[in-house]
C-alpha cells in the first residue's frame, strides 16, 4: 500500500519538481546558515585581535617606561636636578 504510494508520487512530474524545489530551497537554507556562522565565528576573531592588540599595546607602553626609568638613586636625583623627570 505505502510502496505503491510512493512510487507513484515519485512517477508524478508534480512531485519530482516539488522534490527538485525542496532540495534546492534546503540547500540555499543550509549555505546561509553556513554563512551567519562564519561571520559569528569572523566576528568573535575579530574581537579576540582588537583585545590583543590593547594588551600588546600596554605591555609595549610599559616596557618602554620600565627603559626610561633611572638606574639608581644617583641617576633619579640627577633628573630631579635636570627637572627632566
């Protein structure tokens, strides 16, 4: 009963096209499914760089603080002489 059913939906030109646009509209659903999760996962990238970049960004800073700083207790009381500080 049920095989004879299908095989004669699967004969019928009306159900092999609606079966060929199901297919099609599946394969276009699941393309841009694909593309809204690359772009979340490009995204979350791009905010994880930004983030580093800030980091790397403030280490920079601070390391050419720490090599600016004075040496000694004889080098600071010549700058504060100097009012370079």
């Amino acid at each position: 009963m049920i095989g004879g059913l299908l095989a004669t939906l699967a004969g019928s030109a009306w159900a092999r096209t609606a079966l060929r646009y199901g297919v099609i509209a599946l394969a276009i659903l699941l393309f841009l499914l694909f593309l809204r999760r690359s772009g979340a996962r490009a995204g979350r990238l791009v905010e994880r760089l930004e983030t580093m970049e800030k980091t790397h960004d403030a280490q920079r800073r601070m390391l050419e603080a720490a090599a600016r700083r004075p040496r000694s207790r004889d080098d600071l009381a010549e700058r504060l002489r100097d009012s370079q500080f």
